[in-house]
C-alpha cells in the first residue's frame, strides 16, 4: 500500500495548533495567580487613594459671576465728574472686590469667626477673576480678519492689538467671584454651609458698593459739603453764651454753603431728604428763620440780662474777630481797586490803539504807575499783567463783563464784611458797658440757664440740617448712578458647593486601568518563570 509523504508546512501547522492549545491553557492556569495580584493591587492602590484624598480633605467651592455697569468699567475707570469734562476717574478693577476693607467688614457682619473661620482663612479662600462671556465671539471676528489673503505684518500687529484690546475691555466687564474651602473626609462643620456661603458671596459686592459709594466717593458728584461734625456742641457749655452765639452763626453759614453746593446739581429741586421730607428750599427756610429770629433773640436775651460769663474772655474773642474781618475786608477792597484799576488801564490801552492805528503785539497796556511790587502778591503787577494780557488776546465784550463782574464781588462781599463789623463793633460796646453784677440774681440765673438750654435746642436743630442735607446728597448720587444695587449686577447666583470626586476621579481611574495591567503582565511572566524553573528542577 503506497503512504502519502507528509510535507513541511503540515507538520509545522500541526505543532502550531498544538503550541498555540498550550499558550492558551498555560494562560488560563495563571487566572487565580493574576486575580488575586489584581485584587491586591486594587486593593492597596484605592486604599492609598483614599488616605492621600483624607490627607489633602474635601474642597468645596461656591461661584457667583458679577457684572459690572456703572460706565467707565470696560475702560479700568470709575466714574468721573460729569461737570469737569477733564476730570479722570479713579482706576477700577475687579480685584476691588476683595480690598481688606471689604473682606473684613463681610468677615464681621458674618461672624465667621464663630464658624471657626479665621480672617487669613476666609481671605485665602476668596479669589476673583476677570471673566468674558463674549471672549468666543470676539475670537471669531477676529479669526476672520486675520483669515484675509495679503495682510501685511504692519496689519498683523494692529488686528492682534485690537484683539487684545477688545478681550481686555471685555473681562473688565465682568468677573468671576470664587470661595474654595477645604475639610475633612469627614466633615467636621467647620466649613461654611451652602446659605451661609451664597450670602456671603452677595454680601462681597454689597459692601463693595457701599463702600465705594458712601466712603471713597468714587460714585459721588464732585463737590465738597461740610458735615455734621463742624457742629461741635460740646464746646458750648465751656465758652461765654455770646461766644455760642456768635460760633453758631457761622456754622448756619456752612449750612447754607452746602445748600449753594446741591443746589447745582442735576435734580436737587424735586429731591427731598427721606427721614424729614424736607427739600432744600425748605432747609434754607428753616436755616434762615433759626438764625434771624430764633439765635438773635437769644443774643438780644443775653444782651439785656447781662448773660456773659467771663467777660473780658468775650471782649477778647469779638476784637480778634473784629480785627480778622478787618484784614479781609482790607484785602477784598485792594483786590476790588486793582481790578478797577486793570479794567481803566485795559480800556485807555484799547483807546490809545484805536487813535494811533494797530499796537505792536505784545505791548503792555499797564500803566507804570500800576507796575511794581506789592504787599499782596496775587494783586500785584504780574496778576494786572495777565488781565491785560487776557484783555489784548481777547479783545471783546466778555472780558470787560468779568472784570466788572470780578470788581463787585469783592466790592459786595466787603460790604458785608463792614455790617458784620458794626455789628461785632456794638455788641463789644454791649459788652464793655455792661454790669455783671447782676449775675448773682437767681431770677437771672434761672434765665441764663433758660438761655443755655435755647442754645443747645438750636444746636441739636442745626445738626438735623446738616444730616438732611447729607442725605440729600447721597439720594442725588443715587439718582445719578441709580444706586448702589445699579452698578452691577449678579449674573449668576452663587447655587450649591461643587465637589470634585474624592476617589473616582479621571486620573486615578487611568493610573489604575495602567497598574492593572502592568501587574497582569507581571503575574503571567512570574507564573510562566516559575513553571520552567520547577520544570528544570524536575529534569
């Protein structure tokens, strides 16, 4: 019977069916050696997962996004004066925000530190960053200039800028505002509830806003008023009651100056203070009867009984008064002469010029008996130099018109200053002839305290002006920039704490998928090692 020769290629297919049965059967002898490395590894890898998470803790953050729209954000700037068209405002940030003034006052409004929160922990906790909801759009047009054929690099660089710019102007609009704690992995309480968090992180640009609009003025109009505190009541029961009367009278001047002062702004007729519902018509009103009537019928009171405790201490203050007012009415007089004097020597000059044709540019129209020095700098020649020299640039009706203007000013404001001399004047008269004697009548004691009381109820009056004032100012602020809650806005309320995963994070899954199977490979390799090493110590 003739035998088929088996070929090559047969018995090498059938050793590598049979190899190939073997491979699989030595892998599969190694599934409880590679099990139980797993689980080993497994093991002893999310335990120490779980050990670095408890060291490092829990970090919980709560987010809020504002945005700023008062105008002047997008450009770094706080508001500026409105009446000044060359005033700048102040530099705006968001990094504002969270100035120690506002971290501390939200700290202690808050009573962190019975939550077991330091203020080092809860500023470290606070972080903000400019944020731009736009920055995609921006991008995009910006892609698309940049996408055009044949830009030369000068081109380049200014579409580059402008991106930057418009990115910057962007983020300045808004900003992100962050509070990350850490605990525990357990929880101990010391972390901050979700509701105490989210008010906490409101309260951030609350008090931002008060704070800039109340204390830094950032958001007032520009314009200087005389507060409450120029009231000072305390000093009346140390001086003579003529003396109060006198210092009282002076601080209804600042009144009425703060009323000037509103009166110029936009709305002030129609705004009223919101405790008294007084206007500022009305506080001139009661202004003006208070000190006319009401303080002159105590200094006429005073007057007639002899009411002066100390009155040489009096007589003193009313001659140094009376001296003070001297000197500037003295000084208001010379100004009031060297503008009359400017304002004759501006009108010569012009007449010389018009009778012997064009005058060289330049040439002084200052008389030389005008010219020299002076006791009063401001009123010397340089100042009449500089009304002549305003005169010859301008040449017209207006300038004649302010200096007519500037000579009765000072012309009136030193009549006034002459009758509250005859006044000081008669009253040191009063004074000086007066019997105080009579002082040791207790009829005229009961008086004199009569007196002292009338003086502390025009006192307490005065006070309650300048407070009505002050608020009217701040509700005319307001209805400038529409109030503290205007000039900005939360985009996104603050929601509950974001928690990252404490053990089943990306990373660590993939470093487990990693050693996983690393300790595969090494447990099929160890078995494989060990089988042919028991094998050869069989043989």
């Amino acid at each position: 019977m003739n035998q088929t020769p088996s070929s090559p290629e047969g018995d090498y297919l059938t050793d590598d069916e049979i190899d190939l049965r073997e491979l699989v059967r030595a892998l599969w002898d190694t599934r409880v050696v590679v099990a139980v490395a797993l689980l080993g590894f497994a093991g002893l890898f999310w335990l120490a997962v779980i050990a670095l998470g408890a060291r490092d803790g829990i970090t919980y953050t709560w987010e809020t996004r504002v945005h700023f729209t008062f105008s002047g954000a997008e450009d770094g700037e706080y508001p500026s004066n409105e009446d000044d068209e060359n005033a700048n405002g102040a530099s705006f940030s968001s990094g504002d925000l969270l100035s120690p003034v506002v971290i501390r006052r939200v700290y202690e409004q808050n009573d962190l530190e019975s939550r077991g929160l330091s203020r080092a922990g809860f500023s470290d906790a606070l972080s903000v960053a400019a944020y731009a909801p736009t920055r995609e759009f921006i991008v995009q047009r910006y892609r698309s200039q940049l996408g055009r054929e044949r830009l030369s690099a000068a081109e380049i660089s200014q579409i580059e800028q402008e991106f930057a710019d418009a990115l910057e102007r962007a983020s300045r609009g808004q900003a992100r505002l962050t509070l990350t704690l850490r605990d525990g992995i357990a929880p101990t309480g010391a972390v901050l509830s979700d509701e105490m968090a989210r008010k906490v992180l409101l309260d951030i640009p609350r008090v931002w806003a008060r704070y800039m609009t109340e204390e830094a003025g950032v958001f007032a109009s520009d314009i200087s008023l005389y507060s409450v505190d120029a009231v000072e009541g305390e000093i009346f029961g140390l001086v003579d009651e003529l003396v109060s009367t006198d210092v009282i009278k002076s601080n209804f001047g600042l009144l009425l100056s703060n009323v000037d002062a509103l009166e110029t702004l936009t709305n002030a007729g129609a705004v009223r203070d919101p405790e008294t519902g007084l206007g500022l018509s009305d506080i001139r009103a009661q202004a003006g009867w208070l000190e006319d009537f009401v303080l002159e019928d105590i200094r006429a009171t005073a007057l007639g009984l002899g009411v002066s405790s100390n009155p040489q201490v009096t007589l003193r203050f009313f001659r140094s008064r009376i001296e003070e007012l001297m000197r500037r009415k003295s000084l208001l007089e010379s100004r009031a002469d060297r503008v009359e004097q400017a304002l004759q020597a501006y009108l010569a000059g012009q007449s010389r010029a018009g009778q012997g044709g064009r005058s060289s540019p330049g040439a002084p129209l200052l008389p030389d008996e005008l010219r020299g020095g002076t006791t009063i700098p401001q009123f010397g020649s340089d100042f009449l130099d500089r009304l002549v020299e305003l005169g010859s640039d301008s040449g017209d009706v207006q300038f004649r018109q302010n200096l007519t203007r500037e000579r009765l000013d000072s012309t009136l404001e030193a009549a006034e200053l002459q009758a509250e001399i005859d006044r000081l004047i008669q009253l040191v008269q009063l004074i000086d002839s007066d019997n105080g004697g009579r002082l040791e009548d207790d009829d005229l004691q009961e008086l004199m305290d009569s007196v002292r009381q009338r003086l502390d109820q025009v006192t307490t009056s005065l006070r309650d002006l300048f407070l009505a004032t002050d608020r009217i100012s701040e509700r005319l602020n307001e209805l400038r920039f529409g109030g503290q809650q205007a000039i900005y806005n939360i985009v996104q309320p603050p929601g509950e704490a974001s928690t990252p995963p404490l053990v089943l994070t990306r990373s660590n899954l993939q470093r487990f998928v990693l050693g996983a199977f690393l300790v595969v490979i090494l447990s099929v390799m160890g078995v494989f090692l060990f089988n042919m090493l028991r094998e050869r110590s069989g043989d």
